[in-house]
C-alpha cells in the first residue's frame, strides 16, 4: 500500500476484498487502466492471501492490465482514512467504519455457484467488475 500523500485534488478509491489476492486486485487494475493518474487507486484485503491469483491476472492482461508485480497487502483504517472512498468487492470482507470515509458494497455474481468455473468464471468476474469500475470511475471524475 502506498502510503504517500497524495493530490488533494485527485479522487482516490481503495478497493478491498478478504484476501487481496483476486477480485480487489482486479478491480485496481481495471480501474488504472480506465483513468491512469486520474485517480489514486489502492487495494488491499482484511485477511490478505500471500499472492495474486493466477488465473485473475491472466484474464486482465487480456485487456492489458497488469497485476503480476502486485502483492497483497492487509488493510488498515489509515488506508480507509487515505482514500476516502473504499469498494468492498463481495461480501464475505467486513471493513471497520471509520469517520468520513465512504463505504460501498459491490455484490459481485459468484459465478462458481451456478458451476462455471476456471478462466471462463474468471472473465466473467473480470467483466461484472469491469463494468462497476467504468460507472465508478464516472462518478470519481464528475466531481472535479
């Protein structure tokens, strides 16, 4: 997590997700690839994992979005605090609430329960939460 201050006039989002190894990751990585500098964009988990998965940085390099070099990273309420607007990816990640700081839930499709899984469940992950970031990425940049 980059903990340098950052633009003031420069909207930030941190997306979290439990193990910061998926569905987070992919979000900030979609999310870079849509506005660039634009935004300041994090990502971390509340029970971080030890890597990225595979088969979600497979699928966005597809798109060109690049997380391989990406680790995950535990959340804190000064990461909260940083961003000032927090995506929790699913629901199974419960973040602290924490004085001026916007939370929003994204209920993902957990496509694995309709048994689709592999790379096809992975794209089909990859393009819900691509769409929540172009719409996010709306809002974030409608207000400057």
């Amino acid at each position: 997590m980059n903990s340098n201050a950052q633009d003031s006039t420069r909207p930030s989002v941190l997306f979290v997700c439990v193990k910061n190894g998926g569905k987070s990751q992919m979000a900030a990585g979609l999310m870079k690839l849509e506005v660039g500098d634009s935004v300041t964009v994090t990502s971390a988990g509340t029970k971080p994992g030890s890597a990225v998965n595979a088969l979600s940085a497979e699928v966005l390099q597809d798109l060109g979005a690049d997380i391989t070099t990406e680790e995950p990273t535990l959340l804190t309420e000064d990461d909260m605090r940083a961003a000032g607007n927090v995506v929790v990816i699913g629901t199974e990640a419960q973040v602290p609430e924490v004085n001026g700081v916007h939370v929003e839930v994204w209920e993902t499709d957990e496509t694995s329960l309709r048994g689709i899984e592999g790379r096809e469940r992975m794209e089909l992950v990859r393009d819900d939460i691509h769409s929540r970031v172009k719409e996010l990425k709306q809002r974030l940049l409608s207000g400057r």
